[in-house]
C-alpha cells in the first residue's frame, strides 16, 4: 500500500495525508522531499529508506522500526513517535517542532545540527548518539539515556537533566555545553571529576 501511495504522490505531486499503515515492510524505497500529513504508522519496518526532505506534519509513528534509515534536512511538527527503534538513523539538520518521542531507542543515531523547539524527550535510548551542534528551545528530558552522547557544541543551559543518564558524554575541552544545566547531586558528582575536581 505505502509503495503505491508514495508512486501515485511522485507521478501527480500529491501530498501523503490522512493515511494508516500498519505492518508493512519496504527495503530501500525512496522518500524523498514527500510530504506526510495526519499519517499513522504502525508496526511498519523501514530497511534503507530515504526520508530526507521529507515533512511530518501531525503524524504518528508506532511501533515502528526505521534504523539505518536516512532523514536528513527533514521537517517535523506535532508528531509522535512512540516505541519505536531508530538506531544509527541519520537526522542531521533537521527541524523538530512541538514534538513527542517516546520509549523509543535511537541509538548511535545521529542528531548533529538539528533544531530541537518545544520537543519532549521521554523514555528514550541515546546512548551514543550524536547530537553536536544541536539548537535546544523549551525542549523537556525526562528519564532518558544520554550516556556516550557526543554534545559537542549543544549549549544545555537551562535543560533539566536531573532524571537522565549522562555518563560518559562528550564536550568540548572547556565544558561550556554544561553551563547553566540542571543536575542531580549524583551527576554533579560526575560532571566534578570531567572537570578535574577531587571529591574528599
């Protein structure tokens, strides 16, 4: 069914909207530049698929698997993504807007570059990922994994981190991503001895 959709959207340059799919798999299908409105996925598996350009507006996503996938320069706005894997996927320069993602794994994904405004981080798997250079406005975390992330050039000032892990993460040599971010005592614990600090 998404084959044909996304065939019929490329030949008459019609928008993808009001839509569910669910279970479907699709290997290396091109993506591209579409535009996804009020679409639900559910349960589907994406294997080297091309999403970049592409613009979520309003949609759902669940249970879905789209590691590997690329979504480059890509645009969100209101959507959800929710249980969902999306290890090493490629997101770089993307725009997420008022945003939901949830009990998902993103993995070794790479965020570097990428608008992050008014966004909820919940339940997530970060561990490793790459999410330099990252633009953060009024975006919540709560109890995720942010343990190996490289966070190169984020400033995190007034980000609430306490609840999340963050051992392990990368910053540039003058700490400067950690001012004004909100820790636990444990955690300022760890982020002491990055800095050199000896705790007695």
């Amino acid at each position: 069914m998404l084959e044909q959709l996304v065939k019929r959207a490329r030949e008459e340059e019609e928008i993808l909207e009001d839509e569910t799919i669910t279970g479907e798999t699709v290997s290396g299908l091109d993506l591209s530049r579409l535009d996804f409105r009020r679409m639900q996925f559910f349960r589907c598996r994406f294997a080297d698929c091309d999403f970049s350009g592409a613009e979520f507006l309003c949609c759902t996503w669940y249970g879905c698997d789209f590691s590997r996938c690329r979504f480059s320069e890509s645009y969100w706005k209101q959507t959800l993504i929710q249980a969902c894997r999306g290890d090493a996927a490629v997101f770089a320069d993307s725009i997420f807007r008022q945003c939901r993602l949830q009990d998902s794994s993103f993995c070794y994904a790479n965020f570097s570059g990428v608008v992050l405004e008014e966004c909820l981080f919940s339940g997530m798997q970060c561990r490793q990922a790459v999410l330099a250079r990252v633009k953060l406005k009024k975006t919540r975390w709560q109890s995720t994994d942010l343990t190996g992330a490289e966070l190169f050039q984020t400033p995190l000032k007034g980000m609430d981190l306490s609840d999340c892990e963050i051992a392990g993460i990368t910053v540039s040599e003058s700490f400067s991503e950690l001012r004004g971010v909100k820790l636990s005592p444990l955690q300022a614990v760890d982020v002491a001895r990055m800095l050199g600090v000896q705790i007695v």
